[in-house]
C-alpha cells in the first residue's frame, strides 16, 4: 500500500461524517488507509476470499450492509468479488488514479473506499464489484 493518505474532500457530504481523528481511533491504520485513504489492500491477503457463509457483508466503518453474500464469486483476482451491491448500498465516481478512467465504489453512508467496480464479471449483471477485504466485514446469516 501507498503511504500518502489523500482522504476526499466530497466525503464531508455524506449521511454519516466524522473528524478525521475519529475515523482513526474507530479503524485500523490498515482499515483507514483503504477506507479513507483510497489505498488497496494486498491481492490474496484477505481472510474473506474464503468466505463462503450465508450472510451480508457490511462497511467495516459504519456497518452498513453492502453485498448479499449470494452474489460473492471467485474473479481469480484476488480481491472478494461481487456481481450486485443490495440496493442503496453503495455508490461510484470516477478516477484517474491510475492515467485512465475507473469506476471507484464507495459506502452510500460513510463514503468509505471500497474498490472498484468493472464489467467482466458474470451473469445477471456481467459486473465485478471488486472489494478490498479489509474496508468490509462479514456478518453471518
């Protein structure tokens, strides 16, 4: 992971805000940079590859319920994968944080860092929502 943290200013408008000492005292320095840096998490470094349970996965930082664990599927990247957030959930913007466009996904709440979303992915929705493990947490069915 890159060290500079660079956290957005178009997270203030969010549902839920917080000063920035406060996210830090809540969240890993790992959770944080990814979160509220935008930074990514290791491929093949997250416990929640092999996640396999009936259950959701929330927002590491605020809770909130992003994906349905019956639209998680193996892409091989690395990364959990996604095929559909539940409704409200999630938002996107682009960025060119890389010297082309890509399509960043972030908490409808919070405006946490989540991954990005492409579209390879399988049916119904031929979208990969492609997370980084640490911004989410499982919670079993």
């Amino acid at each position: 992971m890159a060290s500079a943290l660079m956290p957005s200013p178009a997270m203030a408008a969010f549902p839920l805000t917080l000063p920035d000492a406060e996210w830090r005292k809540r969240l890993s320095p790992q959770q944080y940079a990814v979160l509220r840096g935008k930074q990514t998490e290791y491929p093949y470094t997250s416990p929640l590859l092999k996640e396999h349970r009936k259950g959701v996965f929330a927002c590491a930082a605020d809770g909130l319920p992003l994906f349905d664990a019956a639209t998680k599927f193996d892409s091989g990247t690395g990364w959990p994968s996604f095929w559909r957030p539940l409704p409200n959930a999630v938002g996107t913007s682009t960025d060119h944080e890389l010297g082309y466009a890509r399509t960043e996904v972030h908490c409808a709440r919070c405006g946490g860092h989540l991954g990005h979303v492409f579209d390879d992915g399988p049916r119904p929705t031929g979208l990969r929502y492609c997370m980084n493990g640490v911004a989410l947490r499982f919670i079993p069915a």
